[in-house]
C-alpha cells in the first residue's frame, strides 16, 4: 500500500515553524517508528508533517501530489483540531483513501472518535504490530474492523530504530535548511543534537498521569538492551556526528541496573557527548552513587517532575516523594554539576494559596538551572482527570487547552490571577541565589586555566619533578 503518515503538532508553533523549539524542533519517535515498521512490511511509507507545511491549502497540494491509498495520523490529546482538520481535508482531497488514527487521545478517549465519519479506523496502543498488519490486510483486499486495539506489546529489541532521517529529508524537501537532526535547548547539550528512548512504560502511580500512561505502554516497564541503544547511538554518530543527546524515556533512571550498565559500556565505547534524562527526586536521594556515575559518563542534567514543595499536595498526587527529597536531590546534583530543570505544577485542584507557597519557597531553595512550570491541566485518562470531571472542576472546554502552559485557567475555584504572580515569583531568583550562580559560572570558567597554571609553575619550580610520560601529556 502506499501510506502517508501525518504528524500534524502545530499546536505549539503553528504552521512553517520546523527549528523553532522542543514542539516544532523534535521528532515524533511514534511516527518515526511506524513509517519503519510499515516499509519494512513491504509498503511505501512517507511522512507529512504539518508543522513543515504552509497552510492547510498546503496539506491539500500534497495529498493531491502523492495520492496515498493510507493516510494514517498520530495524535496526542492537543491535536485533536488540527487532527481532525487533517482527516477532512483528506477525505475532500482522497476520497477513497481509507483514514487511520492512532497515538495517545484515541488509545485514551477512542469514545471522541467513534462517530466521526472522516475516520475509518481507530488504533489503540502501541501501533508496531496492529499497523503493518492492518496495512498487509487491506492490500489483500480484507475488511478492517473500525476499532483495531493492540493485544501485545512489542518486544522493543525487534523494533525498528526511530527513523530520524525520515524528518529531516522531509523538512529538507519543505525548503528547511535543517544542521542539526532535532532542535537543541540548552547551552548543556551543543548541535548537533539528537533524543532517543530506551524504554517504555513507567513504574510509578502519579494520580496526573495514571494510568493513562499504562493504557499505552503497558504495566511492565520494557527496556532495549544497552547494546541495543549503543547500536543505535553508533549510526546516529555515524549520520549525525551528534554532540549531544537526550533520552526520552518517562523515567530512565527507575532501572538502576541498566543505567549502571549503560554508563560503563557507554564510557567503554568511546562516547563522551553530554546528555539529558528524566528522573525523580526519591530515585537520586536513594541512588547518588548511581547519580555519580551517570555525571561522570557524560549526564549533565535532570529532568525532575518536583511537582509540589508541600507534602500534603505531593500525597494528594501519589507523587511517592516527600518535599525533604526534592531538596535534596537538588543538593545531590549540585554536587555532581547536573543541570536541574525542574518541573512543578501551580493550581491543582484542593491546592491552598499557602501550599502554593510551600512551592514556591521549595523552588527558592532547589535555585533550579530551568523552570518549567504549568498549571495544572487535567489529561484524560488520568485518575486526578476522573476526580476533576466528578466534581465539575475542570475549566477545559476545547483540546487545545490539554496544553499545560501556564497562560490559561484551568481549574475552577483558583485565583489565577494571583497564581500569575505566584508563576513569576516561583522563577525569581533571590539575590543570594544569583551571587551563588555567578561565582559558580566563574568558578567552572576560570577555574581550569587558574588550576593549569599552578600545576605549570609546580612542575617548573620542582627540582625532582618527574619525567613527563605519555599518559600525562596525553
Ligand atoms: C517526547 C515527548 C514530547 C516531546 C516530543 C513530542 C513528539 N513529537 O513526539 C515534546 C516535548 C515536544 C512534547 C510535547 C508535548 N507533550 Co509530550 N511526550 C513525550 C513523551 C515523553 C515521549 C513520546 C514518545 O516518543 N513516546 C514513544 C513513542 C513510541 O510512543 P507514541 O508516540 O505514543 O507512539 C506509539 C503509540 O502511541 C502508537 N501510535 C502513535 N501514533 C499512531 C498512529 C497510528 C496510525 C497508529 C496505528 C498507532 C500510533 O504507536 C506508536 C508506537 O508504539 C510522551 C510520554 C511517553 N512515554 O510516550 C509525552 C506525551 C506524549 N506528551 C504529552 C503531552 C501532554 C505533551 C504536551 C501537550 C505538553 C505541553 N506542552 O503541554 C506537548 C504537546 C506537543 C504537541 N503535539 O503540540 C502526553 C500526551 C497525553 C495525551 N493524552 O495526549 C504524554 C503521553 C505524556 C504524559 N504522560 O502526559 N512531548
Ligand atoms: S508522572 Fe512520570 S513518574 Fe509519574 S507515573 Fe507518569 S511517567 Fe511515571
């Protein structure tokens, strides 16, 4: 069959936005991995990415060029409108093409979908088994169901590796001059940068996230093998000559055994370049051994959900970390110079004005690198979602408001307007706070060539120095 595959997130950045960012600059590796799965079953898969697209009369010029028999598109909640938008278009322009939907929001609320005429099928879950099958199914002629949920869950060393080349020729084709595979975001992580995910499914229980999660992933966490994501960074280094990576995964470091495993093959290989995971406070506090390791093969920063720095709001979200823990991962990092962005939410629901300012205090301690705060938005699918609808809570009256940016109301019965300040007061930093980090960025730029120096005069004035070797010049 001849497929096209439509990542259609311009949520974020509209339209013509490729570069700009994590929402425009980064692959989908559910599209990237499909399109593979789908052309190693014989098909011809390509990619249409909104977001590298004019306008929907755009959208319209390339159905009409590659006329595929498939067009298959991938959604998380945000997307539904330009999802939908996509799916209309298509039907106006391809009539007879059969239309796919599959990813997050029809996994989690496939009920939304049912009626829509422009769909023909609805994928729950992981889609490495179901949409190559479906694909081979429909070229022999045979009768899909509407729905085609998932009965397993791939054996992740079978699946093919993310193809990130599959954006970038196709950002090329739109006229993008693309350097570097995926968007860098902090200074930590130089281009060319790349992500890469190691594993799915997550251990934890977060009433704001559970269990959508496991209704895609599963409840078994799985992970590739470490010599399996080597490979992967060996052809990503071969392509790309990339400086820096991050992995995706929801919480890599909950496997202590792999990481440990992955940081000495990853050192023993000969990688050095810099990257970026997501952890959570109780895992560094109860594993800074571990965390030392990583900051040695090459970890440079943490992604950490603190959510909250009041314990009671951290219960009520069956976060499993105590405020106590999140300080003090921040002191562990600190020590091992890991980059802290940290995650926390404003406005959950039975929140009080003074646990808000338990947060923000937290914050004023942990003087995190990055702040990356939301207002609270319930995701479908999720237990903390459920108790929202149940109690008439949620604000949220369209899809595009699943986007968790501070910028909106979300929640009913919240001053808003006095979590606005609270959102600028939870990212000022204190004076003692910018000191410290001024003497720190010194410090780590002068302090190599200072330290040189000494050792030079040491040598020099020595009289029973040692003969230099090799090992040491080197
Ligand atoms: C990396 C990531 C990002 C990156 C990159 C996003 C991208 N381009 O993929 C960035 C930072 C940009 C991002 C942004 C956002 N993200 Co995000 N993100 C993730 C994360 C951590 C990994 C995504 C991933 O690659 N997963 C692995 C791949 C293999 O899975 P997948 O994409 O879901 O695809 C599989 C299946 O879903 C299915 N499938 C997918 N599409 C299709 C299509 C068909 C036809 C078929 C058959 C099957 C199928 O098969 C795929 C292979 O198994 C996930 C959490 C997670 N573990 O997945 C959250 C997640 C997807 N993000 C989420 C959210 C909420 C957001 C934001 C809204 C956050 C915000 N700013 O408010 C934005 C929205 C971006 C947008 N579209 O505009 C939610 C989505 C929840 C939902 N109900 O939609 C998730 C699930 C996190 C969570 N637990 O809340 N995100
Ligand atoms: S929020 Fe993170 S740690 Fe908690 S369940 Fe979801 S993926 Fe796991």
């Amino acid at each position: 069959m001849r497929v096209s595959v439509i990542y259609p997130g311009i949520g974020g950045k509209g339209f013509h936005s490729i570069g700009q960012g994590m929402d425009s600059g980064w692959i989908s590796h559910g599209v990237a991995i499909l399109t593979a799965c789908a052309q190693r079953a014989g098909h011809e898969a390509d990619l249409i990415d909104l977001r590298a697209l004019r306008d929907w009369d755009h959208l319209r010029e390339e159905l009409a060029a590659r006329r595929p028999e498939v067009v298959a598109v991938s959604m998380m909640s945000v997307d539904y409108d330009p999802a939908l938008q996509c799916l209309e278009i298509v039907r106006e322009v391809l009539p007879r093409a059969v239309t796919m939907v599959g990813g997050p929001h029809p996994t989690i609320m496939p009920e939304e979908l049912d009626e829509n005429p422009h769909i023909d099928h609805v994928f729950l879950g992981e889609g490495e088994d179901t949409f190559p099958d479906a694909l081979d199914r429909l070229a022999r002629g045979e009768t899909l169901p509407r729905l085609i949920p998932s009965e397993t869950h791939p054996d992740l060393e079978q699946v093919p590796l993310a193809y990130h080349q599959l954006f970038v020729d196709e950002w090329r084709r739109q006229g993008y001059e693309v350097t570097s595979p995926e968007a860098p975001f902090v200074p930590e992580l130089p281009p060319p940068f790349v992500t890469v995910i190691a594993g799915r499914g997550c251990m934890y229980n977060c009433s704001y996230c559970q269990p959508a999660e496991r209704a895609i992933f599963g409840r078994k966490v799985r992970r590739r093998s470490v010599a399996n994501i080597l490979e992967e960074l060996r052809i990503l280094q071969e392509r790309y000559h990339f400086q820096s990576f991050m992995f995706h995964d929801d919480c890599l470091t909950e496997d202590r055994e792999w990481v440990v495993e992955f940081c000495r093959a990853y050192t023993a290989a000969g990688f050095t370049q810099p990257f970026f995971c997501q952890s959570r406070a109780d895992i560094i506090v109860k594993n800074e051994d571990m965390v030392a390791l990583m900051a040695e093969a090459g970890l440079r920063g943490y992604f950490i959900g603190f959510e909250s720095g009041s314990d009671r709001v951290l219960r009520f979200i069956r976060k499993g970390t105590k405020r106590e823990q999140n300080l003090a991962a921040g002191r562990i990092c600190r020590k091992y110079g890991i980059s802290i962005w940290a995650n926390y939410m404003l406005g959950l629901p039975t929140e009080t004005q003074e646990e808000v300012l338990e947060t923000i205090s937290m914050l004023k301690e942990l003087d995190p690198d990055y702040y990356s705060p939301a207002f609270y938005t319930p995701h479908p699918g999720s237990d903390l979602y459920t108790y929202c609808v149940e109690n008439d809570l949620s604000l949220i009256r369209d899809h595009g408001s699943y986007r968790r940016n501070p910028d909106e109301a979300k929640i009913k019965g919240i001053d808003y307007e006095w979590l606005t300040w609270a959102l600028e007061e939870s990212q000022r930093r204190t004076l003692r706070n910018r000191v410290r980090r001024q003497v720190r960025y010194l410090w780590g730029r002068y302090a190599h060539p200072v330290k040189a120096y000494h050792k030079i005069v040491r040598l020099i004035t020595r009289r029973d120095r040692p003969q230099a070797t090799a090992t040491q010049e080197g």
